[in-house]
C-alpha cells in the first residue's frame, strides 16, 4: 500500500486523541459525527495529501469505535482496527498512560507495517446484527446460569417455606430470562433466513455431523461471512486449536501444544463439537478409538477432531454444497 502518511488515533467514550506521525502534529476532538468531520478536514489540510495516501489507525473498542469505524468507511477512507493485545506488545514497556502518547504510539505501529497492511472492511449490517445479538444472548446465558445455581443451592441448605419470597424472584428471574433467550433465538433465525447468502452459509455448516446451530452462528459472525480468513488454518490459529512447537536449541524441548492466546469462545464452541462428533457421527468415532488404542493422549485426539471439523466447514463452504457422509458409501 502506498501510504504517505498515518493517523493514530486513541479513542475513548467522548473524544479521540489523534496524531499525525509524519507531521508530527497532535489534536482532539469529539467521539461523534461533527468530531470526525473536524477530524478529517484537519487531516487533509495539514498534510495536503489524497485520501488514498493516508491511513488512519486506532483499536478495537467496541462500541466506542463502531461509529469512527462507520464514518471512515462510507467516506472512503482507508483505517485499521488494531487488537488490544497487539498494540500493548507493540508498544514496549510503558510507564503511566496518556491518550496522546498512545495516539504516537499507535501511529507508529501503523508507520512500520505501512507496506503489508491490508485496510479493514466493515462486516455487513447483518452480520453486525448478528454478533450484538450473539453477544447479548451469551450474557444472558451466563446471567441465567448464575440465577439457576443460587436457586439450586438454596433448595439444598434452606426451607422454601420460610424464604418464599427470595424463591419466588430467583424462579421469575430464570423464567424471564428464558423468555428473552427464546426472542434472541428468534430474532437471530429471521436474521439468518432472511438473507439468501447467510441463510445458505448457515445450512452448509450444520450439514456436518456435530456442528450445532450457535456454532454456525458464531463461524458466521466471527469469520464475517467467511471473508475474513482465507483458510481453514488461520481460523484453527485464531480460536487456538492450532499446534505450535517450544523448543529452542538442544536445552528447551518442549511438547508441542495450542496456545492460549485465542477466542476461548469459538475454541469453547468446537470443543463441545468434537465431543459431540465422536457421540453421533460413526466416522469421527471409529477414529477417535483407533487413535486412542494407538496410545495417543485423549487431548491431543480430541484437539485433531477439532481441526477435522473445521476443515471440512472450509470446505463445505468453498465447495458450496452440503457435506457428504462417504462413509456411508463404503459397503
């Protein structure tokens, strides 16, 4: 990419620090519409150059970011949304915080990798809708578990009849929850049936044994429609199924092993997968006892599972039909 010149932004719930690294120049403005039309005509009048030529960069905040991330993109402009993790690495030791020196930093970053850079693409308003439903309904369940143990451990250690009333608003509260769990359901089915593309992405991913609906959900949300990974191995890294070696010259041999760095929910999701693969699809479970009668560890068979799984969601999706059970065709 042929960029002249980057912009760091720090972003925060009502302002962004920016800084423009070449120039060397720093300014604030507010975290709404008229800030970013501030923004952008202070940027192309001190640096005189095409919006082609000029990157901005900042990190992924949610909701704090979402509406920068809107304005930059139906404007042309080309940004990146930098991970947290990423940019804390990048930044070296730091001591103290401050949103204009982070701004520095974070054009910095954006200065080295200029040349191998690919901008971000925003994810379509369904696929959007999708992951803030998904993600309000993943608290939901976590909420509703919650209220389900207390209940439970009250039943055991006190009498119902002389604590009616807490009994009776734990029950309510697990029932409402229930209720808007089902209307989150619901709403993300019609999401799912109402777009052609999705709808059909969605049927090829449950066409595989052991792969459930929220599964497929969340494949689709966090992949954005399957664009955002070009193979099945970069997702496997991403939700850290993938294998990595540790070892270093003849003192450290260390075993090879996933790392922890990964989206514990999407490695949470295929964990669940495989244990039900080996439960209802014959293929996965003749496998699964082979490699075990081999001596091999139960982790290491259930990890490569995983990585069966995903790779033929890849490739169900690549393919675009429906996968096929070939064991059923061996007589």
């Amino acid at each position: 990419m042929n960029f002249k010149e980057t912009i760091g932004i720090d972003v925060s719930k009502s302002t962004i620090d920016v800084r423009l690294h070449c120039k060397n120049l720093i300014n604030e403005f507010a975290n709404n519409q008229s800030g970013y039309k501030r923004l952008i005509q202070w940027v192309l009048s001190s640096t005189k150059l095409k919006k082609d030529t000029v990157l901005f960069a900042f990190e992924h905040t949610g909701l704090y970011s979402y509406r920068l991330s809107v304005y930059l993109s139906e404007h042309n402009f080309r940004y990146i949304l930098i991970p947290g993790l990423e940019l804390r690495r990048s930044m070296g030791i730091a001591r103290g915080k401050d949103d204009q020196i982070d701004a520095g930093k974070i054009a910095l970053y954006a200065y080295r990798r200029k040349d191998e850079i690919t901008p971000y693409e925003l994810p379509s308003n369904e696929i959007t809708k999708i992951k803030r439903l998904l993600s309000l309904r993943e608290r939901l369940v976590k909420q509703k578990a919650g209220y389900e143990v207390t209940l439970k451990e009250n039943k055991q250690f006190i009498r119902k009849n002389d604590n009616l009333v807490l009994f009776k608003v734990l029950e309510k509260m697990i029932v409402e929850l229930k209720k808007q769990i089902d209307i989150l359901n619901q709403e993300l089915s019609n999401h799912i049936s109402n777009d052609d593309h999705l709808k059909k992405i969605y049927e090829l991913i449950t066409s595989i044994k052991g792969i459930g609906p929220q599964t497929a959900l969340f494949m689709i949300a966090f992949t954005n429609g399957f664009t955002r990974f070009e193979n099945w191995r970069k997702f496997a890294c991403y939700s850290g199924i993938a294998p990595f070696p540790h070892q270093s010259g003849i003192s450290i041999k260390g075993r090879t092993k996933v790392s922890h760095l990964a989206n514990k929910k999407m490695k949470s999701l295929l964990s669940s997968c495989a244990s039900t693969a080996i439960l209802c699809n014959p293929e996965m479970k003749q496998y699964y006892e082979r490699r075990l009668a081999e001596g091999k560890n139960k982790m290491c068979v259930l990890n490569n599972i995983r990585n069966k799984l995903l790779a033929r969601i890849f490739a169900v999706i690549n393919r675009g039909t429906p996968y096929v059970n070939t064991l059923g065709y061996i007589n």
